[in-house]
C-alpha cells in the first residue's frame, strides 16, 4: 500500500520483508462492481481466484486499505477450528462480538429461550435459544435447539444445531455436528489438540 492506503498490488508473502501487510480477504464494494470483476476473472481464466483479478485491477481502480488491529482467527483445519470457537468462551474474545460500535446482524430464530430442567446447569459456555438443559455443561457452545439429557455431562464441547444427547452421556473434547442424535455410545472423549469429530445426522 502506499502512504494514502491506495492498495498497489496483493502478493504472495515470501517472508522476504521484516513486516507486511497481510490480507484477510474481505472486501467491500458494490454488487455491480463485485459481478463485473467476477465476469472479467472467468473471461480471463477458470483457474482465475478473486483476488487474482483484484490485482490486475489495482492499476485502474481506486482500492484503499483499512487497517485492522482485532482478533484474527485463521481456520483451516479441524483442530485450528475447535480452538477458534473455544477462544470465543474467554472474557476478552467475548467482547469482540458485544462490541456496540460493530454490531453483529445475523439471521434471527423465532425459538423459545433455553430452558433448564431437572437441575440442568450451564456455566463458562454459550447456550443458544431452543435449548432444553438437563444435564450439565462446562465450558462449551451449544447451538439452536438441542437437547441435554438428564446427568449428562459436555465439557470443552461444540455441540452444533438441533443435536440430541441421550441422559447419562459424557462428551468431553467432542465436536457434535448438527442433526446429529448420541443415544448409545455414551462416553466419548477427544484430545485438546485433536477434538473428536461427531459427523452430521449420525447416531452414535
């Protein structure tokens, strides 16, 4: 970039350079503006990314840079993507999306709030709406609609979208994709650096 935040070009980084500019790929611009470039990558080349066309486009057009100085999650694996979301459970990563000059918009769920039976209890972790609590949760995140049975325990846990968990389980490291039902096996446990994956609609 140059001294008025006028993007020159979008290079590779080689670690040639003691600091750089790293891109995190978001953009923002118009939707004819966004069509129009991806019309011209494909006209020039299939193997053509977005940023590729970004690039040869510096010359002609005005792209400025804006300095972010935030959190950045880099996600690329299942092990990078199980950190990420537990980072979200410290106080400080939590400002980071309860920040009033940066509201977050998200598509919203005309669902009932969680609700905690028979001696359920959350501490340390995100509960979403639709939840029915049971059992006890420590230190996880649980999306829409879920269901805790009774003496469960879920710890360290991401439990995706309409997920039920049978009474009695103990899930300790585990990613839980949505729809998914864990009914029989009750006992299952991952490592923190390799969480144990449940796909999604399996009954396990």
């Amino acid at each position: 970039m140059n001294k008025q935040r006028g993007v020159l070009s979008i290079e590779q980084n080689l670690g040639n350079y003691k600091s750089r500019y790293l891109s995190l790929q978001t953009y923002i611009m118009s939707k004819e503006i966004f069509k129009t470039l991806v019309d011209e990558a494909q006209e020039t080349s299939s193997m053509y990314w977005f940023k590729d066309i970004l690039n040869d486009k510096c010359v002609d057009m005005d792209i400025r840079g804006l300095n972010y100085r935030g959190h950045i999650y880099v996600i690329n694996d299942l092990k990078s993507y199980y950190e990420s979301n537990m980072e979200f459970l410290t106080e400080e990563k939590m400002k980071d999306i309860n920040d009033p000059e940066w509201p977050v918009y998200t598509r919203t769920s005309d669902s009932a709030p969680a609700i905690y039976l028979n001696g359920g209890t959350a501490t340390g972790s995100l509960i979403s709406n639709g939840c029915e609590i049971s059992g006890v949760v420590k230190n996880s995140i649980v999306g829409r609609s879920c269901k805790i049975g009774k003496d469960a325990l879920i710890e360290n846990c991401i439990i995706m979208p309409d997920v039920e968990i049978a009474d009695g389980a103990h899930l300790k490291n585990v990613i839980v994709d949505k729809h998914s039902k864990i009914a029989k096996k009750k006992d299952l446990a991952g490592l923190e650096e390799q969480p144990l994956y449940i796909g999604r609609r399996e009954n396990v």
